[in-house]
C-alpha cells in the first residue's frame, strides 16, 4: 500500500517536474525590457541627448506622460493585448488622488522646442546631488493641476517619483539655474519636513523655552524678549522691516526718509546688532508672516516658519558665509548643526561653499 501511495504521488508530480524543466519556455513568458530605459539613436537629435542624459545622470526624461504603448499578446477572443506605461501623478507616498485631482498637459511638439527644454533638464540634474535626483522627469509646455473645479498652472510639479517642469523655453543660462536651483531648495526642505525627527530634534531647541510667537521688544505686559532695536523714525506711516533679509536693503534706503538706514553699511551694522539680539534664542529671522504694518515684530510663529528660512538661508550662503553673519550664537549653532548634518550627510548638497 505504501509503495503504491508513493508510486501516485510521483505520477502526480511528474507534469510539475515536465513544467519546470524547461527553462527556455519560462523565460519566454517574462518580458524583463522597461520602458524606463533609454535607447539611443545618434540620427535623432532629441533621443540622443535624452540618451546622453540618461547615461550620465541614470534620470530618464520623457516628453508625454504616455511613455510606451505595445501589444503584449492576444486574448481569448482572438483580440489583441494593449499595454500602456503611463506617468500617474496622482500616486503619493502613501495615496492615491485621483478622485480629487486632475492633471493635464498642454506637450512640447517640435524638436527644437524638446532641444531647449532639455537645456533646462541638463543644468537641473547637474545641479542635483544623486540622492536628490527624481526617478523621472516630463518636460511640457503646460501643466494643468485641476482640484475642486479650480485649475492652476504650476511652473513645476512633484511626487515622490517624477519632476514635471513647465515653461523652460525662454529661459536664459542665468534664468535656468536660478530656476532649478529654486526648485531644488524647496525639494530639500520638502525632504526635510518630512522626517519628524529631525523636525522635533530642530524645533525643540527653540521649543523648549516657548519663544516662538514672542514679541522681540517687551512693552512691559506683552511678554517680550526683551530686545532694544536702536532704529530711529520719524512720521506716522514708518513701519518695522525685517533685517535679516538681504532683499529688504534697496528697499530700506528708498524709505530713508523716514529712517536713519540709508546705505549699505549702515544697513549692515543695524542687521549685526538686531541678529546679535535674536540669535540668543536661536532665530535668525522674525515672523515672515506678520503683516501688521504697525505691530511690533515677533518671533518665528512656528517651527516650520523658522525652518523655512534656516535652509533657504544655508542653501543660499553656504555654510562659510551663514557661520560669518550668524554663527555667534550657541543655539543658532546648534540649529545649523542639526540642518547641515542632515542636508549635507544624508540628502549628499554641499553645503561647504
């Protein structure tokens, strides 16, 4: 009985044996190419810098969100087999938007159009660590974000897989490296406040003794800081400015009328004595928010805030020059610290400039 048990059980095995013998028919069902791989083709000049781009960056660029379409077989009916690649937007990290979120495209058609646009891929990935590189990029004309019957149109868009970027035909050298590096500075702090431990590890240096939202002058009963700013003004319409902005300065001397800051070194002394000041609590900017003409500025309102401008700051000084002009505070130093290690170890952007 036994061996005749064992004499069924190998007759029942033996098709699966027949099936897995031959290696040649199982390889023959699986299609290993991917649309995601860059062929070249010298005689096109567009296909051949893609190709060109994707050899020294491994970052496939497309031109239409429908990258690849190939009958793949017939079905029981006698019908062929369609499948199409496409890029979907609407995956996120962790979702799918595509009940809430429409997105259309207006595309590049001619060769010279493409040619251009990839100008602006090549600096963008030049300029881009290789951990900050996206594993795509669609290049169009126009991209239509559509979300509650409202459409904008973004000069670029993102997720966590593709860089879509927009109306990069009319840019100049000057003008495609302000743009890229502009979106590589909001990728980094996309990045950044996206890890919660860092965030929770940087905001708490400020945190920890609630100074966030605090007035920087105390009147006494407004909880204050407790900074003197020594600028002087005459009339009713003067209102506070912001000194830690390098782009507040033309606009200061057009109000000198009304305050004594009317060059350059002037401006420079006075944004010395007011970052001296808020740089012992960790800041380096006031609330970027505040609108209130004839309030007294306050503190960061929030973490985020105060992060906002931390990393648009260290990105655009580096760190030689950011350490320079605020590198004299201990809790500053430490918030640095805490952005550097993680900017420059882990996302790979230098920082050391």
């Amino acid at each position: 009985m036994k061996h005749i048990f064992q004499y069924l059980c190998l007759l029942l095995a033996l098709p699966l044996f027949a099936a897995c013998s031959d290696e040649d028919d199982l390889t023959a069902q699986i299609d290993f190419t991917s649309p995601y791989l860059i062929e070249d083709d010298p005689n096109d000049p567009v296909q051949h810098e893609v190709y060109l781009l994707f050899k020294e960056y491994d970052v496939p660029v497309y031109f239409n969100d429908t990258i690849q379409t190939r009958r793949t077989g017939t079905d029981l009916q006698g019908r062929p087999v369609i499948q199409t690649e496409t890029i979907d937007l609407n995956w996120n990290f962790q979702s799918h938007d595509a009940n809430s979120v429409k997105y259309t495209f207006d595309y590049l058609t001619t060769q010279d159009e493409k040619l251009r646009a990839l100008e602006f891929a090549r600096k963008y990935l030049s300029l881009a660590s290789k951990k900050m590189r996206p594993f795509c990029i669609l290049l169009v004309d126009t991209l239509y974000t559509t979300k509650g019957g409202a459409t904008s149109k973004p000069d670029y868009f993102t997720n966590f897989r593709t860089l879509v970027v927009t109306q990069t035909l009319d840019l100049t050298e000057e003008q495609r490296a302000e743009r890229a590096n502009g979106i590589l500075r909001n990728e980094v702090l996309a990045r950044i406040k996206l890890n919660d431990n860092l965030m929770e590890r940087f905001g708490a240096v400020s945190s920890r003794d609630k100074l966030y939202g605090r007035p920087w002058v105390n009147d006494g009963i407004n909880g204050g800081l407790g900074c003197k700013w020594t600028i002087k003004h005459e009339g009713t319409f003067w209102r506070p400015q912001e000194l830690w902005n390098d782009g507040i300065l033309e606009e200061y001397i057009m109000w000198s009328m009304y305050t004594h800051v009317n060059n350059e070194e002037q401006f420079v002394a006075e944004r010395t004595s007011i970052i001296s000041q808020i740089g012992k609590y960790g800041f380096i900017c006031g609330d970027t928010d505040n609108k209130d003409l004839l309030a007294h500025l306050k503190s960061p309102a929030n973490v985020s805030q105060d992060l906002t401008f931390y990393v648009t700051t260290m990105l655009n000084l580096g760190r030689t020059e950011f350490m320079a002009r605020y590198g004299g505070a201990t809790m500053v130093k430490k918030k640095f610290e805490i952005l550097y290690d993680y900017i420059s170890n882990e996302l790979g952007v230098n920082l050391d400039f």
